[in-house]
C-alpha cells in the first residue's frame, strides 16, 4: 500500500504535482477512504453493448460517487477540455446507474488545477487540494 505524507495543504500540493496519473488516482481514492467511505480504482463497468472505467468509484451510506481524475497542467487546457470531459463523464455515469442500479449518484471530477469548486452540467469539478473539505461539506452544496 503507498503511504501519502500528507500533513498540510503545502503537502498535497506538492505530492499532487509530482505524481503520475496512476497516483493520482490512488491520492484521491486515498482521500475517500480516509472519509469512510469503500473506495475502488480502475473499476470497469459493462453492459452488452458499451465498456466503460471509472477511476473511482467510492461509496458510503446511500451515495455512490464516481470520480473521473483528470491531471490538467493549466487552468487553460481545463477550460478548453471541460466540456467535453463533462459530456463524457455523464455519458459513463448513465451507464453504471443501468447496470449497476445503486442508490444516489454522485458525478465528480477531481483536478490537480488549484481553484474554487465550480460545476459543470450537474458536475462538481473539485481540486484534489480541496476534496477532503468537499467531501465532508457537500450538503451546502446541494
């Protein structure tokens, strides 16, 4: 299991910048778990028709969140991509509430971009650096 020292903002940050995508996965599958919740990676869903992967797919109580990570380097390639990873992330979203038949469903995207929690088409868009706060604040989201 890969540790995380993480003790401070300036702690995820840094580790946030320097790991690979496969990391930041776990980082925020990490996260999820240190907030009670059953946190899975890499999870893949089908029906007879379409395969989809979910990076994260963490549950707790009635919610099923599933998280897309997606390492922008600049706010400016987040802003050109948004749209688009939004539409798709829903499109898989859709799919797993067919097969999979839980309760609520949570669409989520975790970036390494820092700045404020902004939605997109129903998805919350959340900075690694403030996920753990999110998590434990979103019913003043809602």
């Amino acid at each position: 299991m890969i540790m995380f020292p993480i003790k401070s903002v300036s702690d995820l940050e840094k580790i946030s910048a320097a790991v690979k995508w496969q990391y930041f996965e776990k980082l925020t599958a990490f996260i999820f778990e240190e907030n009670g919740f059953d946190a899975k990676q890499n999870v893949i869903v089908k029906d007879e028709h379409y395969k989809r992967q979910f990076d994260v797919i963490a549950k707790r109580f009635d919610a099923t969140w599933l998280v897309e990570c997606k390492k922008w380097k600049s706010r400016k390639q987040r802003a050109g991509a948004m749209k688009s990873a939004a539409a798709k992330h829903l499109e898989r979203c859709a799919l797993y509430e067919t097969v999979a038949k839980p309760g609520r469903i949570m669409p989520l995207i975790v970036t390494l971009i820092e700045e404020e929690v902004v939605q997109h088409d129903g998805i919350f868009i959340v900075p690694v650096t403030k996920l753990n706060w999110f998590v434990n604040n979103f019913e003043s989201f809602e």
